[in-house]
C-alpha cells in the first residue's frame, strides 16, 4: 500500500469515527432539547474526535503520538461553523455543501500537522541559551544566577550595574570556574540614578510615547545618552570588559528613542550585540495559561515587542550589530515556571544550526527565598511587588530541572 493511500484510509477511518459521534451525541441530546441547539454541541463532539483522531492517527509520523496545539481545534470549530452557516444563506449546490467543509478540515488539520512535524524537529535541533536578568538586584537574586551558573545550566546574565549588590555580584561571577557571558542591563525605568537629567522619563510607555514626538526626541535624546554612556563606563568599570553587549531591564531598549541612542553609540562604545524579542508563541498551552497571560498583561506586551523587535531587528543588521534569532519569556513575564517555562523552552529550540549569537535565547528571573532582603526598596519600586511573590523562586526551581 502506498504511503498516500494508507494516509487516506486513516483520514477516511477517522472521518466516520467523528462523523458517528455526531451522530450519537446528537441523538442522545435531541431527547431534551432542541436540534438547533444539541447539533452545535454534537458537532464540537465531532470536533474533538477528529482532534485527537488525526493527530494520534492519521499525522502520527508528524505529530509523533503528541495532539496538536489547542487553537487548532478552536480554528477548525469555528472555521466549520461559520462556513456551514453561511452556505445555505448562499443557497449552495448540495455538493459545496457536503465537501466544503471536508475539503477545509483537510486543510486544517494537514496544516496542524505541519506545525507539528516543525515544533518537533526545532526540538531535536539546538537547544536555546538560558538568560537571567537583575545581577546585581539582591543578594537573594544573585545567590540563584550564580548557582545556576554554576550548575551549567545557565548560559549568561544580565547586569544591573546600579544595582545595590552589583559589585558582590561580579566577584562571584570571576570566581566561576567558566563564567558564561555578561551583558549591560540598561536601566532606565528605575534605579539610573543621574541627577543631571531630572527631565528624563522613567517609564516604558513614556519613552514609547516620546519617540512618535519629534520635539521630544531632541529634547531627550542628549539626557539618553548621558545615561547610556555613564551606566556603559559604570559596566567596564565593574566588569573589566571592553566589548558591550546590551539589553533593557523591562525591555526597554527597544523602545526606538532609545535603539537610536544605542545604535548611535554602538561604534564608539563597541557594542557588538544587542537582545531582541521575536518570541513564538508556545505550543500545546492550556487555555488557563493564556488566561493568565491575558490577565496580567503578557500578551499585550508580547504584541507591543513583537512590533519593537521587527523594527529593531532590522536596524541592527544594518548597523552590522549581531542578536539573538528568537526570544521566550514576554508571554509569561513574571511567570516562567512549570508548564509555561517548559512549553516556552521546547519552542525556542531553533532546527538550524546558528553561531552562538544568533541561538534563541530563554530569559528568566531567578531568585533565592526572601530575595527581596538587600534590595534598594526605594530606587527600584517597580520591582517590589515581583520580589515580594514566590515566583522567582518559582522560575529558579523551574531552571534547576532543566
């Protein structure tokens, strides 16, 4: 039997094996209540076994025994719904009506088996890099960035070089046995502590807002600068480091007032690498974890960087700057841990082979229980409420088991 047919009988099996749920869960609602509203609830049915039928079965070469992503499901449903309503209101031959939505499940559901087969092979690909941002922050926070540094397990660390334990900090990061790579944490939202430029705003939509106004971009880029260039000399003062690699804490070096500055920089400061957030969105998520990304803002700020990163990405390899290929911890900021931390890390494996700073990288926030003692209350506010939860030491367990 040749390989297309042998697919086709199994789409074929798994087509009558939905098709007699319909049926069945049908009939047994329409006993008590009516059918224009049993067959919506009969059809989800279907839905479902066709669901877990194709991915099981029929695309098991390419989905690997694993059920598709959730929203694959949600498409289909909708997408059946909506065309099985419409065609009659169109008074479409009988024909369209019976093959149309067979010939769009088809498609769905080999399209969902192609973004499966691609997630699978990303993960036997190159495993993305493990980040952590806020060295420097608290003892708490260092103490967890250097055991998982210690560990193997981390890949590199963001510095924050006013923050209240920052020289500590970096004395146990040289006395690592293979210290990974350092990068300047550019502070801007909290802690910069310059006083020459009382001016300058401290807050991410602030700047966004700034750099759609072109008196505000002069006005403020001088004070950007000078913040840039004290917190860059603070970094090689602290580090000893020549070369500048360079994020944002609250990612905002994206925002494009402050790339322009960077950017502008970049040749005589040597920045050579600057961090972007082109993040996918994660696979086989259940709908309490999108829930909770939409309840604390995740998702709102994963569309604002998608954006961001689009543009910046572009403008970094004009200016012969390397970053990094894909990005994960935007979506569940706040909350990589457990299933969100594992969905973000199987997605984030690139199928290619890239240099080292073009690998995805994982960003997390790791801290030690009680975390918070140490820390500059009162120069970096915006951070309190984060350190007060238990969901750093939640995403430091989380890397522990990597």
């Amino acid at each position: 039997m040749t390989p297309v047919l042998n697919r086709l009988m199994r789409y074929g099996l798994v087509g009558v094996s939905a098709a007699a749920v319909h049926i069945g869960v049908l009939l047994l609602l329409g006993q008590w209540m009516s059918l224009s509203l049993a067959n919506p609830i009969a059809f989800l049915a279907a839905s479902v076994a066709g669901y877990v039928g194709h991915a099981l079965l029929t695309f098991r070469e390419e989905t690997g025994g694993r059920q598709f992503a959730r929203r694959w499901l949600l498409l289909q449903y909708v997408v059946n719904i909506s065309v099985c309503a419409l065609l009659p209101l169109l008074q479409a031959p009988t024909l369209v009506l019976v093959f149309t939505p067979t010939l769009l499940n088809a498609l769905i559901w080999s399209r969902a088996a192609r973004f499966s087969a691609k997630a699978r092979q990303q993960q036997n690909g190159q495993p993305p890099l493990l980040h952590a941002d806020d060295l420097g922050l608290a003892e708490g926070v260092d103490a967890a960035i250097i055991d998982l540094a210690q560990s193997g397990r981390l890949q590199g660390a963001s510095l924050l070089v006013h923050g209240p334990s920052a020289a500590d900090a970096i004395e146990a990061w040289r006395d690592l046995a293979d210290p990974p790579p350092l990068t300047l944490h550019l502070c801007l939202t909290e802690g910069h502590r310059l006083a020459k430029c009382p001016d300058l705003p401290s807050g991410f939509g602030t700047l966004l807002l700034a750099s759609l106004l072109p008196w505000q971009r002069r006005r403020i880029a001088p004070q950007l600068r000078m913040v840039l260039q004290q917190q860059i000399s603070r970094y090689r003062q602290l580090t000893g480091l020549s070369q500048i690699r360079l994020d944002g804490h609250q990612h905002i070096h994206l925002v494009p007032l402050v790339l322009d500055v960077v950017l502008d920089l970049a040749p005589s400061e040597s920045i050579t690498w600057v961090r972007t957030t082109r993040e996918p969105l994660p696979e086989g998520l259940s709908l309490r974890l999108w829930w909770r990304s939409l309840q604390t803002g995740g998702l709102i700020k994963w569309l604002v960087l998608q954006l961001l990163s689009g543009l910046a990405i572009h403008r970094l390899r004009r200016a012969g700057l390397e970053t990094n290929q894909h990005f994960a911890g935007v979506l569940f900021s706040g909350w990589m841990f457990g299933t969100a931390f594992r969905r973000s890390w199987e997605t984030a494996y690139s199928s290619i082979n890239v240099d080292r700073a073009s690998q995805p990288v994982v960003l997390i926030h790791p801290a030690l229980p009680d975390a918070v003692s140490g820390m500059d209350q009162e120069a970096f506010q915006q951070s309190v409420a984060f350190f007060n939860s238990t969901n750093r030491q939640k995403e430091w367990t989380s890397a522990q088991q990597l």
